[in-house]
C-alpha cells in the first residue's frame, strides 16, 4: 500500500496508524468513561477541552507534557 503523498506524510488512517505504531505510539480513543473523567475534574483551567488530556492521564496512568501551569495544576503527572 502506497501511504505517502506527493507532499510527504499521509493519506489515510491506515497509513496514520501504522506510522504512530512504528514509533510505538497508540491512539487513545474519547470515550465515555474519559468523558465522565474529564468532566468531574475541578475548574482549574476553565477550558473544558483541557480537561480531555488530563483526564485521559490519569485513566491511562500516562504523564501529560506541557509547559501549561493551568494543566501543571490538576493531578497528573506532568514533564516539562
């Protein structure tokens, strides 16, 4: 399967997974359970689309990176 386009980078999801996989990345899909994690979490930010990647840090027991002091303030662990 030909997955680079004449500009570089990919043309479909195929492609895109299987890029992320090679370097040992994965895709976390939003779920319910993430949706309900996020939601619950305190109004540090007051930007709710913040509260996605924190709440999937700490579902996942990931470590979020970012130089965000607003994210830095909820509960997960951060590098940077």
């Amino acid at each position: 399967m030909e997955c680079s386009s004449p500009k570089g980078g990919c043309r479909n999801s195929i492609c895109f997974t299987l890029a992320l996989s090679s370097h040992g990345i994965i895709e976390i899909n939003v779920n319910s359970t993430l949706a309900l994690r996020a939601i619950a979490l305190p109004d540090l930010h007051h930007d709710p689309s913040d509260c996605i990647p924190v709440a999937t840090a700490l579902e996942n027991d990931l470590s979020l990176v970012t130089p965000d002091k607003y994210i830095q303030a909820y509960p997960a662990p951060v590098l940077w």
